[in-house]
C-alpha cells in the first residue's frame, strides 16, 4: 500500500524554548485550529504544534464549508494559523516525538528541541490514506482520483466515472456517485463475488459492473482519460473513485496508554472517545480524523470546537476545586479573621445577620 503524507508550507510563528501552558494541540488542521481558536477565546493559554502534513493538501478546494466552499486547503489552514495567533495562541512548526504525563499535567517533546508542559492535551493527528499500489494512482490522488461524493462529486458530475472495488464499501460508493452521474462503471479488481441482492442494486441504478483487475491509469494532458485493465482492455474515464484504508496516526497518542481499534465498517483504524473527545486517557482529548475516520472539514471543525469546549469546562472545574481548597485552608489556619467573617455575613446574610443587630426589638412584656 502507498502512503500518502504530503508536508506543503510551515506555520507563522515559532514558539523558543520551554514553556508552561493550559492546552497543548498536537495536529494544525482544521480540528486542532478550531479547538485552538475555541481555546485562546476563552483565555486559556494554548500552543498549536503542526508537522504540515495535511491529509487535504493534494485538493485543489474545500468544499461543504458554508461561506468558503472551494476555498484551496492550504488558503484555509493559513486562514486559521492567523485567527489563533490573533486570540493570543502559538504556532510551532515542528513535530511532536514524545508525549507523557507529568505529576498531574503533560510534557511534549518535539524533534526541534521544544518542551511544552501542559495541563490538558488536545490530539488533532489526523489520518493516513492508504492506497492500492496501482502505478500512477498516488500521483492523482485528490485530483481526478477520488474517494468522497460530498468532497469531489459535483466536479465529476454527468461524467464517466469508475469505482475501483478495495473493501466492503465498494457497492455504496458506487451507489452514491450514481446519484452524481449515470456514467459509473464498477471494477470488481480485488474484490471476490457480490452478494445476490448487492448484484441487483446496482443493476437497477445502470451500473456497469467489470471483472478483472485494474493495472495502470491512463493520462493525457495531466488528465485521467482511462483505465487498463490486466488483460489488455481499456475502460475510458475522467475520474476514478478508490476507499484507501484509513489509518490514525496514532504513534504519540501509544505513548499516553490510547491505540486505535477499527472502525465498525472495516473501513480503517481510530482512536476511541466519548461524544466531546475524551479518550480513556485522563486529561488527553482527540479531534478530528484519529477520532472519526469519516469526518470531512466541517465535522472536523465541529469536533474541534466540542473537544475545546470540554477542556476548558474542565480546566475551570479544576481551578474552581483548587481555590477552594486554598480558601479552606485559610480558613483552618486562623487567616479567616472576625473582620473578615462580620464583612462576608454582611454580604450573604444582609437584614438575616446574626447579632444583636439582628434581633428583633423586644416586645413591652420583655423590657426590664
């Protein structure tokens, strides 16, 4: 299988030396940007750590996100490196080696010689494509060759499209770009015989299914104008849609305890988190593609924000139980003065204090 992790571009400013923050973001892609920007609104103090490795980078444009749809990836990304600098968060361009607890927070370590200690992490790693070795499919990948019908589908509507069979999701795939084209050829490749009722799906819909494997791409121009397949024949296309398995870089998250699990469809590998992020591993959140395989931009986004929202409920949990166990503590060490006692009961109890103020006047039958 060939991997893809393409590195376009570095990030804006450089964070020198240790440093001591609430949040440290491991991923600058459009969930740990988000939770980031989410973040530094609140006051928190927060670094964002990116490799530049964007899964999206091969994409000439975004598309789904309201108000920016086709936006060029990079574009985006440099959009949101601005925003989070501008609400007083950091960027360091570097990649993250090692992650372990410390006492009750979290020390980053990074191949450029940066350490971070953190009280919270958000891990916004990301995902690996991994391709079928087919010669000539990395270098189209993202362009002419596609995986998602809301990412791509609009481009290649009404044109021949092919699905390359690699996995359990082949039929669906193929069903979902009919519903862009009634040009979509199936290519059975790797994939054995297809359940009865799978066979009549797709030929209720007019979609051609091809035995045999596919060998090579065939391009003109730049453009994808076909497949071969191994026995010799030529199959015309302009797009060709593949499911790559879909593997969570997980390497730092091994190191806190967390490892992926599969995806209930088979489909590939993510790290598993309750419904705002938090992983098994106290204090350690995730977003983003190594926490759902499936999620586009926008999802990605959202994940961001939520995990971010989380964190920053929590760390104010954790500063509220921390004051007041210092105020408690005053309190048994006699620092709780009466002065301070008579102003804080003016304050809680008002015409309820206690004393002589208090009480009510006596009565006649009272007085003496």
């Amino acid at each position: 299988m060939t991997e893809i992790a393409n590195s376009p571009g570095g990030v804006d400013t450089e964070v020198v030396g240790d440093a001591d923050v609430d949040v440290v973001v491991v991923g600058g892609g459009v969930a740990g940007l988000s939770g980031a920007v989410t973040l530094a609104r609140s006051r928190r103090s927060v670094v964002v750590i990116d490799a530049g490795e964007p899964r999206n980078a091969p994409a000439s444009g975004v598309h789904g996100l309201l108000s920016r749809d086709g936006i060029n990836p990079s574009e985006l990304l440099r959009v949101g490196r601005e925003e989070v600098i501008s609400y007083g968060g950091r960027m360091i361009s570097d990649r993250v080696v090692t992650a372990g607890r410390d006492r009750d927070g979290f020390v980053v370590d990074t191949a450029g010689g940066h350490r971070f200690r953190a009280r919270r992490l958000l891990m916004c790693t990301g995902l690996v494509d991994r391709l079928p070795d087919i010669a000539g499919l990395r270098e189209r990948w993202g362009r002419d060759v596609l995986h998602c019908p809301y990412c791509h589908g609009w481009e290649v509507r009404d044109q021949p499209v092919g699905v390359l069979a690699t996995g359990p999701a082949a039929v669906h795939q193929a069903l979902l770009f009919r519903q862009l084209s009634d040009q979509v050829t199936l290519f059975r490749h790797s994939i054995g015989e297809f359940g009865v009722e799978d066979g009549e799906r797709l030929a209720a819909r007019g979609v051609a299914v091809v035995e045999g494997d596919v060998t090579d791409l065939e391009i003109e121009d730049d453009r994808l104008t076909g497949v071969r397949l191994a026995s010799g024949d030529r199959v015309p296309l302009t797009a060709l849609v593949v499911a790559p398995r879909f593997e969570a870089r997980d390497d730092v998250l091994a190191e806190l305890g967390l490892t992926a699990v599969e995806h209930p469809w088979a489909i590939g590998d993510q790290v598993g988190a309750d419904g705002t992020g938090l992983t098994a591993a106290g204090g350690v959140w995730v977003a983003g593609n190594v926490a759902d395989v499936l999620d586009g931009v926008p999802a990605a986004a959202a994940a961001g924000v939520r995990a971010a929202a989380a964190i920053n409920a929590d760390l104010v949990a954790a500063d509220t139980d921390a004051a007041l166990a210092r105020r408690r503590t005053r309190d048994v060490a006699g620092v709780f003065t009466p002065e301070a006692e008579a102003a804080l009961c003016e304050q809680v109890m008002g015409e309820r204090r206690h004393g002589l103020d208090g009480l009510l006047p006596l009565g006649p039958s009272q007085q003496g």
